[in-house]
C-alpha cells in the first residue's frame, strides 16, 4: 500500500491523551511483569498514576526516563535500555495509535515485529523463492544487505522527516520528536565504532535509538520501511524481504551488481546508514538468514545460534531444579524452545537438550537424594504427579523438548 492510500494522522493527541487509552496502554506494559516491584508500586495508586501522567502530557511537561542500562550477550553484546513504568505506559500509549497505522503501509514480506509475520514466515517464502529460481534456466544471484550498527546508526533529523510525513498531529509530534531526542541522552555511535569503543561521553545525541524500547522497534521498522518501497516499487524488485536490518533479494544474475549498488547508495544517501562486511552476493543454493542455514531441501539453524541455545539451556534447567520458578514458567520456556526448533532439521539438537535436562535433575538429585523433584518436594509449590512438568514423571527419560 503506498503512502497515497493513507491518509496522514492528524487529530490523534485526545486519543493517546485520554484516561481510558493510557489505562489499555498500562495494561499493555505490564503483560508478563505485573509481578514486578515497580509494576506493583505503580498499581497502587493506578487511578492517580495515570491521571498524572495525562495532566503532564496535556501540559507539555512529560520527561521520559531516566534510562537505565544493562549489557546483553545474545546473540552479542548490546547496550539495552530500561525506562520507569509511566515512561512505559506514553510509549504503549503512542505505540497502540502509530502501529495499526503503519502497519498497512507496510509491505507484505516485511516480516519483524509484526502480528502474524515472523521468522518462520520469513524463511517460509524464501525458501519458496529459492525453489522457485531452482527451475528457471536463468541464473539467479542472492544480493544479502545487513545494515552496519543500525540501532546505533538511526538518524534522528532523517526519521523525524519520514514520520512528518504522515503525521500532521502537532502535539503528537513533539511528543515522537522528546522519544527520538531522548530528553539528550546519548545512544548513538560514531562511525565504524563499537559500544566497547568509547567512553561515556563519546557517545552521539543525534543518532541512534535505545535499544530495548518499544517505540525503538517501531521506529526501525517504519525507518527501513522507506527502503522497502524503494526496492519495490522503484527498483522493481520482485523476490524482495526484510527482517529488521537484514535485508534479502534474490535477482536475475545480470541485475546483481545493479540491486546490490543500488540499495546501498539509497542507504547512504538517503537514509544515511552503511552497509557492513556480512552484506554479499552468491549462487542461492545456500541463503543465511533470520539465524537459519535455508536450502531448497532443508532449513537448519546456525552453528553460533544452537551453541547458544544450549548454553542458556543449561542455566535454565539448572534454575529449574533449583526451584527458582514454577513448572507453568518452566513449561513457558519449553514451548519457547520447541517453537523455534521444530521447524528446522535439529534431532540432535533435540536431544541434546534433552540430555542437559537429566543431566540437570541428576546433579539436583546428587545434591540432594530426598528432594525428588524440588517443585513437589516439602516447601515447593505441592503440585501434584498429574500436573509435573514435562520430562517429570513417565516420560521414559527422555525429558522436556
């Protein structure tokens, strides 16, 4: 759909602004964390909370943050970003108004951090497209962008221009323009630098969005989204998808060097990002992409990602006959496991990670032989046999996944 079809946003700030919005937002945000200490503080006086912060935004003295930083390792190191519960909810608030509509201008093979899109689905039609240039007689080349530190790299004057564009709501665009400004704190790298690079005030104010934010997400969407419709609607690209910043067309091979140069050049003079050295083109026997080895017969995941599975496996596991959380969190985690590998050729990663289960409740056991399982044990949760975990009772020890 192009940006004609949609008519610009301009009369939503009472919306975002009223009680009963930012209420939907509250509630939003504290999906999976209301048992967090700063959701319950919050929840005690929850009437008087958001009243607070409709008379600020209405005001125009709303402040977000302050952040709070934390370093993550997967899948590598990144600088994450944490904001207070109110900063939160105007971020849900904004989110609930903006995505709907940008989501249908979006186009179909942009699959990250959208409702019924997905990795699966992303690998689903390449593969299908794979299969598809398998057959023709014409040679066909793979043209893989991955856009250098791209959270990082995000300019804000550039990604204020694009949501200008379709958003003629004064108020809220001062309020897009204090989430992108980040009342000036600094998110942004220079370029070719790594977070590790830099001291604490090397960092740039005019570039870059913390990472960790819902608005973030959106914002990194609707920013390459403009890519996106160049590829397609300017470039012609028919066998074009996007995951975030990766980035994947497959061309006849003549084309290659032409879609290749082309999509950088529309990176860096319009959107000013670079490319990184991951970004190539190849034959498309072999596609690496949303963390999968695709071919024409098989999906698999990548080395560096079942290496990574196991790790955090263990410690889950490990937590688990701890007695750290409860067989409903446990079993949440299980699904989470076999959802991203059932789709792939991974029996052996299956069993292993079976194998680190019982290898996990024996260490348990050997620390202490009366305990059984430490979910049932005396000062557990007393569930009963019937309502054990998978992997607890009879399943012929072969555990959870």
């Amino acid at each position: 759909m192009t940006s004609s079809v949609l008519r610009a946003i301009t009369d939503a700030w009472d919306k975002i602004t009223s009680f009963e919005h930012l209420l939907e937002a509250y509630r939003k945000a504290q999906k999976g964390k209301r048992y967090r200490r700063e959701f319950l503080t919050f929840s005690q006086n929850l009437d008087e909370n958001l009243h607070i912060i409709q008379d600020q935004l209405r005001a125009g003295t709303f402040q977000f943050g302050p952040y709070r930083r934390h370093t993550v390792f997967v899948p590598k190191k990144r600088v994450v970003m944490a904001l207070p519960v109110a900063s939160r909810v105007v971020q849900w608030s904004i989110y609930l108004i903006l995505n709907p509509y940008f989501d249908k201008r979006m186009i179909e093979t942009s699959y990250a951090c959208r409702v019924g899109k997905g990795s699966l689905e992303a690998v689903t039609k390449v593969q299908y497209w794979m299969r598809l240039v398998e057959s023709k007689r014409e040679e066909y080349t793979i043209v893989k962008i991955d856009v250098a530190k791209y959270f990082y790299r995000v300019d804000h004057q550039t990604l204020k221009d694009i949501l200008g564009t379709y958003i003629k709501d004064e108020k809220l665009m001062e309020l897009l323009c204090l989430v992108i400004d980040s009342n000036g704190e600094a998110f942004g790298l220079p370029q070719g630098a790594d977070p590790d690079d830099l001291g604490p005030d090397e960092w740039l104010n005019d570039v870059g969005m913390p990472i960790g934010n819902l608005t973030s997400q959106l914002f990194a969407n609707i920013y390459l989204n403009e890519l996106d419709h160049y590829c397609k609607h300017v470039m012609k690209i028919h066998m074009y998808t996007r995951y975030m910043d990766d980035i994947l067309a497959i061309v006849p091979k003549a084309e290659a060097r032409a879609v290749y140069d082309g999509i950088r050049a529309y990176l860096k003079d319009v959107l000013k990002l670079d490319i990184n050295r991951k970004s190539y083109m190849r034959n498309p026997d072999r596609i690496e992409f949303v963390g999968r080895v695709i071919t024409t017969r098989s999906v698999r995941l990548r080395k560096k990602t079942t290496m990574r599975i196991k790790r955090s496996w263990r410690i889950i596991c490990e937590r688990y006959f701890r007695g750290e959380f409860d067989r409903d969190a446990f079993s949440r985690r299980v699904d989470c496991y076999r959802g991203l590998i059932e789709h792939c050729e991974t029996g052996n990663l299956r069993n292993r990670l079976n194998e680190i289960y019982l290898q996990e409740r024996e260490k348990a056991h050997e620390r202490n032989p009366d305990c059984g399982d430490p979910l049932r044990a005396p000062g557990g949760d007393g569930l009963p046999d019937s309502q054990a975990a998978p992997g607890d009772r009879s399943d012929g020890g072969q555990g959870p996944v």
